[in-house]
C-alpha cells in the first residue's frame, strides 16, 4: 500500500478508517490467551481475585531459592530496576509476597480505566496492562 493510501484510509489508535468507516483491530492474541487461561469465572473478563491468584501462583514459582521473597535474579526481565524499587518500599532489595501482589493490585487499577473491577483485553493492552500481564504469567 503506497503512503499515500495509507494516509487516505486515516489511522487510527485502536483501529483504522476505511471509507470514513472506522474498523477496531481485534484485541491482540497475548491478551486473549490471558483471558482464556486465568479466567476461572469464565466471564471473558479478569477481576481482582483472578489476577491476585495468578500472581500468588507466579511468585511461588519464581521463588526458587523458597526464601518467600524475589530477588532481581529471581523476576528476569518481568521488571525494570526503576519498577523494581519503586515496588520495594523497604528497599531490603527483594520482593516479598504482599509486595508483589501490592504491584499488581496498583497496575490492575491503573489497567481498569472504565472502574468495573474487570479487565477486558483492550485494557489489558494497555501499558499498565501489559506491565500486569508481565507479572501474572
């Protein structure tokens, strides 16, 4: 498609304009799969407890050394070293079970921009909601 064109059919974040009708790009395959895997109330939607239970479930498979804490080596590259410290509030530079789960309560807030207490796959292709997915799989 030569620029021009693409230009002509104007797009649009979220979807794109064809003949000034707007078409949503489906929600990507990450996202869905997500759903479909920790959705236990199989609403098509994850809430709070779902999202708390996937991330208990992460924590105690990463906790390697069963130490009941995180370290850096431990989360690989499910954070950055700014997120890392910002979710370490008593800078012992591990992360605790309720320090982990208190982060993913924060990005499933952040994530939840309509306020239902769901997360759908739009959201969850959010920058918050791709930190959360991070963290919960």
């Amino acid at each position: 498609m030569a620029i021009g064109k693409m230009l002509a059919t104007g797009l649009v974040a979220g979807g794109f304009m064809v003949g000034g009708t707007f078409v949503a790009s489906l929600p990507a395959q990450a996202e869905q799969s997500a759903i479909k895997a920790l959705d236990t109330d199989n609403d098509g939607t994850l809430d709070l407890a779902e999202v708390t239970k996937a991330a208990e479930t992460v924590f105690d498979r990463l906790n390697k050394d069963q130490d009941d804490t995180l370290d850096r080596k431990e989360l690989g590259a499910r954070l950055s070293s700014q997120e890392f410290a910002a979710a370490d509030p008593d800078k012992d530079n591990t992360l605790s079970k309720e320090e982990y789960v208190a982060l993913v309560t924060k990005l499933f807030k952040q994530a939840d921009v309509d306020g239902d207490g769901k997360l759908e796959a739009k959201e969850l292709n959010s920058k918050a909601g791709r930190a959360l997915l991070r963290l919960i799989r």
